[in-house]
C-alpha cells in the first residue's frame, strides 16, 4: 500500500514545473520532513506541537503536518478568535 506521503511528493513532482517559482523551492520545517510546503503558519503556534527553527516568524508544514497542527492547536486558535471579537 502507498502512503499518503509518497502521493503527494509523486504529484507534487508531477506538477512542479506548473508551480509558481517562489512555490516550488519552499519545504517543510518540521525536522526531518522533506516534503514539499503546503501552508504557511505562525511559528508561535507551531512551536506547540513540533520542533523547528526557532528564528522564523512564520513556518512552511507541508500537508501532513499541517493536518497535525490544526489538531494540535484547535482550542489556541478557537481562543485567539474568540479574543478578536
């Protein structure tokens, strides 16, 4: 059986040349992870469910992570709109 992981980069290989140039050489932070970058989030939310750079204001996650995260983080970002109103 395929991972998921190994489908995306397969289509994400596939398709590069469509991407835009500053799209295609961006990768995920996460340590360890090779894919390609899927969302950009803030690094101080990030830094609660993974390890990275701590020097970036931002972090590229590709889709596997970023799935992680919004898990990881929902009740943070459900009180940061709750704080907006």
């Amino acid at each position: 059986m395929i991972q998921t992981r190994e489908i995306l980069n397969a289509v994400n290989f596939i398709f590069k040349k469509n991407l835009p140039s500053f799209m295609s050489d961006k990768y995920c932070d996460v340590k360890g992870c090779q894919d390609l970058s899927f969302k950009t989030v803030p690094s101080n939310l990030a830094k609660k469910a993974f390890t990275f750079d701590d020097s970036k204001t931002k972090v590229h996650l590709c889709k596997v992570h970023y799935k992680e995260y919004k898990k990881k983080t929902k009740q943070d970002r459900e009180v940061d709109r709750m704080d907006w109103v």
